[in-house]
C-alpha cells in the first residue's frame, strides 16, 4: 500500500490578528474555501466545543468563517454560540432555503448553519448529502468548518471525505485514542486523500498530548502505512466549563486562558501564518511553551 501525498498545504494570510474581538472581514479573494472537518470516535470528547472556538479564533484573523453543525439530532452549537436560527441544515438538504437564507451570523461576524432537529433527519439519503455539501463548499468563505458528528457512521464518513483537512478530536485516555484510530482507519478505508491531524484535547500537559499522538501515530503506521500529523492539543482548563455555562466560546470570554492559547496556536497554523510573522503572534506561542 501507498502512502498518502504530503499534508494539504495552506498558504499564508496577510498576518493580521486580534484575540478577544472581532476584526473587520477582509474581501473574499476568489478561489475556493479551504474546508477543515471535525470528526471523533466517540462522544464526551469535546469536539464540538473545538469546532465552535476554532471556528471563532479563525474568523478572529480576519478570515471569513462558516461553521457547519452536522451532528445529525444532536445538534448543539447554537448553543455553545447563543444563536437562534430560524432555519437549519434540513432546509437546505430539502431545497427549501439556498445556504445564504440559512446561514445566520452571530454577533461574533461567524456564520453558523445549525444542525437538524432530534428525528428530522431520517430521510436523507447520501445523494442528498453529496449535493449539499457541494452547496455549501460554493458559499462565499474563507474556512468551512464541519462539524460532524461522533463515531464512524456513513453520514460522518461523507461529510469527512469532502473537507481538505479531517482533525480527528481525541482525549488521552486509552478508549478515545482506540475510537481515534479506528476512525483513521476507515478514512484510509474510503480512500480519503486529504490530510488527517490529531487534536488530543483536555490534556494536562504537552508531554501528555505528545504521547497520545504518538500513540495513534505509531498505530497508523504500522497496522494501516497511514501517515497523519499532530494538529496541536488543548490544555484541561476550567475556563472550558464556565464559558459553556455563559454560552459564549471561551476563546471569546476568556482569551487568556490556557485553553484559548492552544485553541490560537492551532488556528494560526491553520491558516499558515508564520509563527514570527509579527510581534503579538509571537507573543502567543512563546507564553504557550512557557506554560510547559
């Protein structure tokens, strides 16, 4: 078996950044967005809280973000941002509303199409989700951000598969990096040929983070010949629960937290700025290694 082409590259931004508020949204360049998938093997791993603030850290650079709830019934991330919206993804899966109708912009300038509804969603079929998908990677934006749902279902899968880059979100305990692989392995399956990152979330340290990637790395090549990359980790921060709480993204509500300097580091390699591209970026990773 082959392995897979080096990681998706992203190119550089213009180096602006702001961290606790909003920048005005640069024009559009015209090419395609680049589309970033959130998957997990298994639930209680906090990946749809990563989806919401990496998608809010993103946007905060000044990129035009849309953040896509695709956890089929168990959809969750108008609350995590404290949006209404008053349509969702049903209505574009049933052609009844185009995805600008459908997509609602929170007070943070991110554009959120919320997830469908507990038992609304049993008709859709994957030709249906195939069109969809291509729907909404036309939408004008910089980032697509899916948020997909946990486990390794066909609805995951297909989601998985349309997006540049799969973040397979992970915990360091022994059953989430067990579920992680095996959602890396049926990627592998499918033939997905984009690049596959390790988020280890809620850890205590980087020593810990490393050991988990390390892990599912070594798993990845030795039982499939699967290369994936480390995307970054987020540290266990009690900031996380009380953000929830106030249904605001904690890298919004508290930007100098722990967890929302990992969340920063990790958007900012996602967008391809250089770690020393300006001075308050390399203010950011220095007091993260500082934390270790």
């Amino acid at each position: 078996m082959t392995r897979l082409r080096k990681p998706f590259s992203l190119k550089p931004d213009s180096g602006r950044h702001c961290h606790g508020k909003v920048e005005s949204e640069r024009p559009r360049a015209e090419s395609k967005p680049i589309t970033i998938a959130l998957t997990s093997g298994k639930g209680g791993v906090g990946k749809s809280n990563i989806a919401a603030n990496l998608a809010t850290s993103i946007q905060q650079r000044g990129e035009q973000v849309t953040l896509v709830d695709l956890d089929m019934g168990l959809a969750n991330a108008d609350v995590l941002l404290n949006v209404a919206p008053p349509y969702n993804l049903g209505h574009i899966i049933r052609n009844v509303k185009n995805v600008d109708d459908v997509a609602h912009r929170s007070a943070l300038g991110l554009k959120l199409i919320a997830g469908v509804p507990s038992g609304a969603h049993d008709s859709f079929n994957p030709s249906q989700i195939d069109t969809v998908v291509d729907r909404i990677k036309s939408f004008s934006s910089d980032f697509i951000i899916f948020d997909c749902a946990a486990g390794i279902g066909s609805n995951v899968t297909h989601f998985a598969r349309a997006a540049d880059v799969v973040l397979v979100v992970t915990t360091p305990e022994p059953t989430a990096l067990v579920d992680a692989y095996a959602t890396i392995k049926t990627l592998w399956k499918e033939g997905y040929e984009g690049s596959v990152r390790l988020l280890v979330n809620m850890v205590e340290s980087r020593q810990e983070a490393r050991k988990a990637f390390s892990r599912v790395r070594d798993a990845c090549e030795k039982f499939i010949n699967f290369d994936i990359a480390e995307a970054g980790y987020v540290l266990h921060d009690t900031h996380v629960e009380l953000a929830v709480r106030q249904r605001e993204p904690f890298v919004q509500r508290y930007p100098k937290c722990s967890a929302s300097l990992c969340i920063s580091v990790i958007a900012t390699r996602l967008v391809g700025t250089r770690a020393g591209s300006n001075s308050q970026n390399k203010g950011i990773f220095q007091r993260v290694a500082g934390m270790f």
